[in-house]
C-alpha cells in the first residue's frame, strides 16, 4: 500500500507540474527584466550609465526638474525658488523646506551644498556638466556657499544663459545626497564614495536596497516620501537576452520587459493583458565620416552619402517602433531642435554628387559596426543602399568596447552609433557636434567633431557664443543655425532618434518613460 | 595474340587482377578494391553523397541561387518572409532569400574545410614524421609543443587567435588551421614509430638514401591513410568552428552568408521567425554529418589494422 500511496503522490505532484501554471508577481512588487550590465556604480557624482541613471532618477531628487512631456516648461524639485543676479553671474537658491532622506534626516541647504561639492571635488566623468560653469575642486567652496539653513548662493565666471543653467541641474549630477549618512561612511577622505557605490543617501521616492551586479537591483518605497509611494518595492532582474524577457513576460513572471526587438514588439501587441508603451528619447543615431580619410574629406562625397541611407524604410522595419527619421544633431523636444528631414534614398543625385567629386567609379571603404542586432541590421541596409551608388562598405564588426575604443582613437572611416544627451540643453549636443577647440591628435576636449577630425574653428566660436545668449529666442535661433550647417557639410549622416519601447502587464499603470535615460519615473506608477 | 587476349580482359578483371602487370595496375587495383569496401557501407555513400552534392553545389552556386546572396529585395515588402514558391526556404531580416545565401554560402564552407585541410595536414604530417623518425631532443621539442597547443579547447583557442589578428574570414580560416594540426602531428608520430625500425626502412637506409628522402618517400606515404581519415573526421569539427566563430561575430563579415553568421543573425526572431535560423542550421547538420559518415567508412577501408 506504501509504494501505491507513493506512486499516487508522485503522480499528483508530476501532474500539478505538467499543468500550465501562470505566475503572478505581488500586488505591491514591480518586476522589470532589463539588460542592467552597464551598472558599475550607483554613486550619483559618477553614474553615467543608462540603468543606474534611471535607478538614481527615482531615488534621488535633484535641484532642477522638467515637465516630462514639455522639457522647455522647468520647475524646481528640491529648489523651491531662484534669483539672478545683476551681472547674471550668481544664483541664489531657496530649498523647499520639509524634504526628508529615506534615512530619516531632513533635508536642507546644508546637503545641497555639500553633493554640488562634493560631485566637483570628486570630478568623475559626469563632473564636467559642472564644471562648465567655471567650476574647480579647489574653488567650489568659495563659489557655491550656503548663505542659510535653506538658502545658498552658486557663483559662476560667467554670465551663462539661466535656461543652461538650469538644465544641467536638471541632470543626475545634481542630485542630493544625505550629508550626514554619506561623511558617517567615509574612509579616508574619499567623501564616502566607496560607500555610496553600492548602497542609498537619497531623498527620492524609492530607496535602493541592494544591487547585485549582473543580476538583480531592489528599490524599496522611501516611507518619508510626499506624497506617498503606490508600489512597495520594484525589482530589476537582469535578463540579457530579449527572447528570454518576452517569454517571462508572457508567463507573468515579470511585470515590464524593457529590451525587446521590434518582431517581439508585434507578436506581443496581439496577446491579451499585455501593452505597449512607447515614449521618444534623445538618442540619436548617426554614422560619423573621419575626415582624416580621403574620400570623406570631399563635401560631395559626404553630401552623398546623407543621400544613400534608405531613413524610411530602416525606421518601418529593421528599427520599427524603436526610432524615428530626424536628421539634425538636436532631437525633438530640446530647445531650437530642426525638424525637417531634407534628406531621403535618392541614388541619382548622390551619383551625380560622387561623380562632381571625380569619383564616379565609386570607391571602397569600412565601417565600424557594434555587434548588437540594431546596429548590425542597419549597417547591412547602409551597405545595401551604399552599393547602388558604387561604394563598397566592408563592415568591420566590433563588441561595443571594441568598436568606440577605435572611434575615440579616429583610427575608423565610418562610425555607425549612438549619442546621448546630457542634459536637455541644447548645448549638449552642439558642443559635441559643433564644437572643435583644437583638432590636433592630443587635444585636451575630444568631442564628437574632433573624433571625426572635423575642423570648424568657426563653428566652434559660435557654438561656445550660444551659452551666453540670454534671450531664449534669439538663443533657439543661433541653434537652428549651428543644426543646418552641421546638416549641410558635416561629417555627420543623422538618421533617427530613438524611441524606447517597453511592453508590460495591462495592470501596470503611470509609469512614465521620460524623454532622457534618467527621467524613466515609476514614483507614481501602481499595480491594480 | 596476347595482345588481344588483354584487350578483351573486362576492365574490372583488369583491376581486380592477383597479379598485376605492372605499378599503375597495382595501384588501380588497390583503389578499386577500397571503393569496393566503402561502396558496400551504405552510410559511407551516403556522406559520399552529401560531400560530393556540397562541391557541386559550391561549383555551380550561380546557376543554382534564385537570386542574389548579398543583395535583399524591399525591406517592407520582403523582409522575413516564410518559406513560398518565390523564396523557397524564406527571406530573412534584410529581405534576402535564404536559399540563394545558403548556396553561395556552400562555397565559404567548402573553402574554409579545403583551406584548413590544405594548411593544418602538411603541417602536422611533417611535425609528426620528423618527430618519430628523428626521435631524441627533437622529438621532445615538437611533441611538447603539440601538447600546448593540445592543451587548449580548440574554439578557445581560435578565439584567441581570432580576436589577436582581426575578425574575417581570412583570419578565421587561419585561426581553426593552427588548431588543427596537433592531432595529425601525434597520429604520424604515432604511425612513424611502428615503422621506423622496420627493415624495409633499415634497407632503403643502408642504400645510402637521406633522411629527408626516407621521411618524404617511404614514411610519409605510409602515415597518410590514418592522417586522412583523421581529417575527414575533422571536417565536421572544423565547420562547427567556423559557424561557431561566425555566430560570435567573429567569422565571415556581413553581408557574407557564411552559414554561422546566418543563425547568429537570426537568433532574434527565432520564435516568430522559425526558418531564419534554422535553415542555415539544418545546412551545417547535414554537411557535418555528412563529413562525419565518409571519415568513418573511410577508416573502415583505409585503416591497415581495421581492415580484415
């Protein structure tokens, strides 16, 4: 009877297996598969990488905000107000007081003043977006000073534009971190950097409970957060490859899959209880053309090349729904942004252009190509269009590493990539675009331009005159025309902007994709 | 009258004759009887069939192809299409028929298994031979540098290579090569040992004949058959490594359609798009099996020591 007895429980366990079972994640838990390799740290005054800005984003509030849907339309977060002065050289802030740490402290102009501090004196990569402002490690404590318990002054050397200002204080730079907590952890002076690589000072809705590199981030709701938070916790699971994220997906394993191909994208719109939320972003796609090569040292060989990228039909199949055709160096939505495309596949005109430049024969040239499938998929439609006109492009395949590491050294021809905004000023892009202070090989700045030897002292003066510009009109239209004479000769062929893509359960509510990497918000977002 | 009389003599009567009149008959006589033997194993025929079907395919690549291999149709309109009388094994996700990348990719194969074969087999038949007959600290030398080389999993190996010379074809091809020979080199060591102290060996040398004639004209022809086979076997091995270097982006260049790179690329849309994938893979199944069945019906007739 024994054996009979365990054979039937055997039975019943294998057949409750064999069923098709349907996982349910808490009601209070937000579960994202996401590709979270790239986190390296979680220190605000170094994060520079797309997942850990968005974690950073929802846990820690910054002086500066902007409308999500309006980036023009800025407000203040942990800034309350702000003063210019005169000579338009000094900021004074007034902190909203009330604000309060996940650790329990409160918020004041005492730790606004040390995480500006402290991010320049630190100087990690993202300390350039202060640094701007005329900004050292040995004079910050002289140039930004708290003057109150809520009150503190920013002393620039110059009279930037305010809206620049401001908008780099919208970035992750600018977040504030808890004093107290931070300086309790210090170890020899570091300012508690090693600390807060791993571990949460901040006063934003969700408070980072641990990371496990290459495998899981947990956020718990900051209890001293107003208003209060919906979702108790959300959860990252690091899920590389996107097939694997669907499938969880379908099973309800996970609430959101955020790294899916657009074929994925359209078999998962026809299920039910799963949708699509979509929302534009400022990467830009774009190959970049050394000019320290013969044949794209030509202005006709570069204008030709604008004509052999076939922008429509990449945008409504190899990159549907995950980019748009814009074909200037600042995307929608930032200040003075060019939205006509002027280029389009026209293989005759681009013939006639190449036979102007004598190279009616065509010629052969190569083309660094990042082995993601996105990047590799449009570098063979490039290769295909660029064939009709003569051009033989080899495609050079590279891992990402690989690839930029040639890029920065401008060992490449053509570069196939993707830039990023810093900030949502437009002088993000246009002092990498459009700016080239000294082309030699051991320049201190190597923007973008330099990368691709491009040198533009004219432009450059132009560029660095724009900051300065303080009416927001005439300061949109020294951008538009930096944007058209980038279109009309630089060695940059824009083809789209990027367009993130998240599918997620149909019980997902308000969660914002936010039109930079780091303002992805799920402060409000529940589960119902 | 002779004359006649031979002339009538069948051919196969000829071939098969106990006594041959002179070298050639002999040597035909031997061939005939080895195709005889693996004639009589049905799987070795049919890898036989499948190698010699891959040469022609690769022959007549251009006349066999129903379109072009590297340049795809509209991307909206032919992008990732199913199997259909137009594209027979479907399009992929640049809007390229599958079949005719799958043909001309054949003829990257092909060229990656001759290529390999022609560099790694005389490399390691002469490493091997040398070894044996020579014996001593050179021995020691070349057969401690085989076992580094051994030492290694081969597509580790090759990966290194691959990723110190540059991704391509080229290099790729160059790559799976030093990785292939040791193998041979131990097998000829081995097979030059159980000969060297033979008397025939002992005869040719009190003949006055040098080493290097002894090593190239009595040693090496008698490694051979072994060495063959090993290679054939090897083929399936040294396909896998290609398509596995093309998988990780290592191989063939886009818009090459080596057969690798091909399920690499359609590794995405996999569930959606079934035949992406896996026509390219159901290609290399079928020419390493292929490869694989002649190498072990080979064995059967070439190896001295299996045979009878």
């Amino acid at each position: 009877m024994k054996i009979v007895k365990a054979l039937l429980a055997a039975g019943a366990i294998l057949a409750l297996t064999l069923l098709p079972t349907r996982a349910v994640t808490p009601d209070d838990t937000l579960v994202m598969a996401s590709q979270i390799d790239d986190v390296i740290t979680l220190d605000p005054a170094e994060v520079f990488e797309f997942s850990a800005a968005e974690m950073v984003g929802n846990s820690y509030e910054r002086l500066i905000g902007y409308d999500l849907d309006d980036v023009s339309d800025i407000f203040g977060v942990v800034a309350e107000s702000w003063e210019v002065s005169e000579d338009g050289k000094t900021l004074t802030f007034t902190v909203r007081q009330g604000k309060t740490f996940a650790s329990g402290n409160e918020l004041t102009a005492e730790d606004v003043v040390f995480s500006l501090q402290r991010a320049l004196k630190l100087d990690l990569s993202p300390a350039f977006i202060l640094t701007q402002f005329g900004f050292t490690a040995d004079n910050v404590e002289e140039k930004i000073v708290q003057t109150g318990d809520y009150e503190f002054t920013f002393e620039m050397d110059q009279a930037y534009a305010p809206t620049f200002v401001l908008y780099c204080l919208t970035s992750t730079v600018a977040s504030v971190v808890d004093k107290d907590l931070v300086l309790e952890h210090e170890v020899d002076g570091d300012l508690g950097h090693e600390w807060l690589k791993r571990n949460h000072a901040g006063s934003g809705p969700f408070a980072i409970r641990q990371w496990r590199p290459n495998e899981a981030v947990v956020m718990e709701r900051n209890e001293h957060y107003e208003p209060e938070v919906p979702l108790a916790r959300v959860i990252y699971q690091h899920v590389p490859e996107s097939s694997t994220q669907r499938l969880m997906l379908e099973q309800g394993d996970i609430d959101i899959a955020r790294d899916l191909g657009p074929e994925e994208l359209q078999a998962l719109e026809q299920l039910d209880g799963i949708k699509i939320q979509s929302g534009v972003k400022g990467g830009l796609y774009y190959l970049g053309l050394n000019q320290k090569n013969e044949y794209l040292s030509k202005p006709e060989v570069r204008q030709a090349l604008k004509y052999l990228v076939d922008y429509d039909a990449i945008a409504d199949t190899i990159m549907e729904g995950l980019a748009e055709v814009h074909q200037s160096f600042l995307p929608t939505g930032l200040l003075g942004s060019v939205e006509d495309t002027p280029f389009s596949l026209d293989v005759e005109r681009a013939k006639e252009l190449l036979a102007e430049a004598g190279l009616a024969e065509g010629f052969s040239i190569t083309m660094d190509t990042r082995n993601t499938s996105d990047i590799t998929g449009m570098g063979e439609a490039i290769q295909q269009t660029f064939a009709q006109a003569g051009i033989d492009l080899q495609l050079i395949p590279g891992d990402g590493a690989q690839t930029l590491t040639k890029y920065r050294a401008r060992e490449h021809d053509i570069y196939i990539g993707r830039w990023g905004p810093d900030y949502q000023d437009p002088h993000t892009n246009a002092d990498t675009f459009a700016a080239n202070p000294d082309n030699s090989d051991d320049a201190a700045a190597k923007p973008l331009a330099w990368r691709n030897a491009w040198d533009i002292p004219e432009l450059t003066k132009k560029t660095q005159s724009a900051i300065l510009e303080t009416n927001t009109e005439e300061r949109a239209r020294v951008y538009e025309g930096l944007q058209r004479e980038v279109m009309d000769r630089g060695p940059f062929v824009i083809m789209f902007q990027e367009i993130e893509v998240m599918a997620m359960q149909d019980n997902v509510n308000n969660f914002i994709i936010g039109p930079s990497f780091d303002s992805n918000e799920f402060g409000e977002a529940s589960k119902d | 009258m002779t004359g006649t009389f031979e002339r009538t003599q069948t051919l196969r009567e000829w071939l098969t004759d106990n006594e041959p009149s002179s070298r050639t008959q002999a040597r035909f006589g031997r061939a005939y009887l080895s195709w005889r033997s693996l004639s009589r194993n049905p799987l070795a025929m049919l890898g036989l069939i499948v190698v010699v079907g891959l040469i022609l395919v690769a022959i007549f690549a251009d006349q066999l192809a129903t379109q072009s291999p590297f340049i795809g149709g509209d991307l909206r309109t032919e992008r990732l299409q199913p199997p259909s009388a137009e594209h027979w094994l479907g399009t992929d996700s640049q809007a390229r028929d599958i079949y005719s990348r799958l043909v001309h990719g054949s003829r990257l194969t092909l060229m990656i298994v001759v290529l390999v074969t022609v560099i790694a087999m005389p490399v390691g038949l002469l490493i091997g031979t040398v070894a044996g007959y020579a014996g001593g600290w050179l021995d020691s030398v070349l057969m401690r540098i085989t076992d580094i080389f051994l030492a290694f999993p081969r597509l580790i190996l090759a990966l290194a290579f691959v990723a110190a010379l540059g991704p391509g074809i080229e290099n790729a091809i160059i790559a799976i090569a030093i990785t292939a020979w040791p193998p041979y080199a131990r097998i000829a060591r081995a097979e030059t040992l159980t000969i060297r102290n033979s008397d025939f060996i002992a005869a040719v040398r009190l003949q006055g004949a040098s080493t290097p004639r002894i090593i190239a004209r009595h040693i090496m022809p008698l490694c051979l058959p072994s060495v063959i086979v090993r290679v054939t076997l090897d083929m399936a091995g040294i396909i896998l490594t290609a398509a596995g270097l093309g998988f990780l982006g290592l191989g063939a260049q886009p818009p090459m359609p080596e057969w690798g790179a091909m399920i690499a690329s359609g590794r995405q849309y996999i569930i959606d798009y079934w035949w992406v994938a896996t026509m390219p893979g159901i290609a290399i199944f079928v020419v390493s099996l292929g490869f694989n069945l002649l190498g072990d019906g080979l064995r059967d007739v070439l190896d001295p020591k299996a045979a009878r």
